[in-house]
C-alpha cells in the first residue's frame, strides 16, 4: 500500500523553565492512501502533539526531531513554504470543539467563502454553488436555504459537520481529527464518525483518528496505534488489536471498556 503519511522515530520535547520535557520518545507508523488509522490512548499520551508535529503546528517551545514523509517529502525541517503549501493543499484538520473554530459573528456562507477563496481562489456564484455542496456532503440539510445563518443557530453535531465541510474545501488528501467527537451526545457521535466513515468511502480520504474511546475507534479504524507516556505500544491492523491484544496496557484499555 502507498503510505501517504510516515511518520518514523518522532521525538517530541517541550522546553520549560529551563528543563525539557518529553512528550514524545520516539513513535513510529504509516498511513496509507485511503486507509483510517486510529492513535488511541489515555489523555496526555502525546497523541495530539504527534499530530500537530507532522505539520509543525506546535510553535517554539516545542523541539521536533525523527522523520515525518508526506507523499514521499520529508517535512521535519522542510521550508516554512513547504509546511504552508501541505497545510493549505493536502491536509486538513478537525478538532473537538467546533464552536470555538467557527466564528460567531459570521454567516455560514461567508465562513466556506474563506475556506475556499483560501485555497481554490473560488468567489460568486461558483463559490456559493461549491459551498452548498459541501454541506450537502457532510448532512446539512436545506443548505441553500441556511447560508446566512449563525453558528449558534445549528446544533453542536451541526457545528461538527459544518467544520467537516471547511476541512474538505480544500480537497486533502489526509484528514487528521483529533478528538472530533469527544464535546458531542453519544448519538451525535455515532452519527458524526458515520459521516467520516462514508467519506472515506466516497472521497477516497485517508485518515488519522485521534481518540481515547476505544468504541468510536472500533467503528472507523483500519489500523490502531496505542499510546501510553508518549510511546506506541502496541499497533496493527484493527481487527486484531481487538481481537488478540498483546500489550498488557491495551488489554487493560479493552478490559476498562464498558
Ligand atoms: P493527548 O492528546 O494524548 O491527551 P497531548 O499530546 O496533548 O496528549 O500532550 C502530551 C504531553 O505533552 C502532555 O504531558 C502535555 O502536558 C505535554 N504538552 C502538550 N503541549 C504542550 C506545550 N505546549 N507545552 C508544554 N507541554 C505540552
Ligand atoms: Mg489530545
């Protein structure tokens, strides 16, 4: 399988009050093309860290060494052009709380209208036509209808949808979501990784699921990484991590699963 994302022997330390800090001691795995692999792992394993490093979102504080390949090119270290280039063209990312990426004060339309002016250099008409269907694709209905609305007029699952559609504006070929259904309703979330799941499928999109529920990850992964104290200490196909863990940590996870 052609591995759209490799990421090979990250460390990840974070400088403070004159001591560094590690985060990440040294995690190595691949995404495919059109493969969802889950990074699944207790809160502070170092799971979003590791996904904000591919594309050095971290900032200064932060020291990033190992190889991340996007496509083949090495990003660790690559021109800042480079990074902006891959951010802007190829992936794309949701986070868990769609409310606070969303402005308040501005309509739905006029929120995609930056996406896309951004990225595909679309205005008018073609831009409100591209605009609906996006909606369309990620579930929210009447979308023609609802493009002068607020963000506080949809509810939180809409919300999510909503950032859903401004992350495929730009047609990316890998989606990191890093916890995207953790702020929602046990039914929103179903319905939410639904929607991804059928994106994967429709769209070819390869993905990073990042999350500490091991239910949701169950639903979508192809692969599983599991994370403990900045490490991965088990991976595999998703079946048989499941099925047969190895790690006592894992089979501790599985074992704590209602
Ligand atoms: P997870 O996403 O698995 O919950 P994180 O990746 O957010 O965990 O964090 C991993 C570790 O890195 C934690 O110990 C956290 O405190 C630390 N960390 C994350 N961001 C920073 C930062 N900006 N500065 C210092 N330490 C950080
Ligand atoms: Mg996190």
């Amino acid at each position: 399988m052609t591995s759209v994302l490799r990421v090979e022997n990250l460390r990840i330390s974070f400088r403070q009050d004159g001591q560094t800090l590690p985060a990440v001691k040294g995690v190595s795995f691949e995404v495919g093309k059109g493969e969802t692999v889950a990074l699944v792992g207790e809160s502070g394993s170092g799971k979003s860290v590791t996904a904000l490093s591919t594309v050095r979102l971290l900032g200064e504080a932060a020291q990033v060494e190992g190889s991340v390949r996007y496509d083949g090119r090495e990003l660790i270290g690559a021109p800042d052009a480079v990074l902006r280039g891959v951010r802007g063209n190829d992936i794309s990312f949701i986070f868990q709380e769609p409310m606070t990426s969303l402005n308040p004060l501005h309509t739905l339309q006029k929120q995609l209208e930056e996406s896309l002016q951004l990225h595909q250099g679309l205005r008018g008409e073609a831009a409100k036509a591209r605009i609906v269907e996006l909606l369309d694709k990620v579930g929210i209905r009447d979308a023609a209808e609802r493009l002068n609305d607020f963000p506080h007029q949809f509810s939180g699952g809409q919300r999510q949808r909503i950032m859903i559609a401004m992350a495929l504006a730009n047609q990316p070929e890998l989606l990191i979501a890093d916890e995207p259904t953790t702020a929602l309703d046990v039914t929103i979330q179903a319905q939410i990784i639904d929607l991804l799941a059928e994106l994967k499928r429709s769209e070819g999109l390869s993905m990073l699921f990042i999350s500490h529920d091991l239910a949701l990850v169950r639903r979508i992964a192809d692969r599983v990484c599991v994370m403990k104290d900045g490490e991965i200490v088990e991976q595999g196909p998703a079946a048989e991590v499941f099925a047969a863990p190895q790690h006592p940590y894992t089979k501790k996870l599985l074992a704590a699963q209602p």
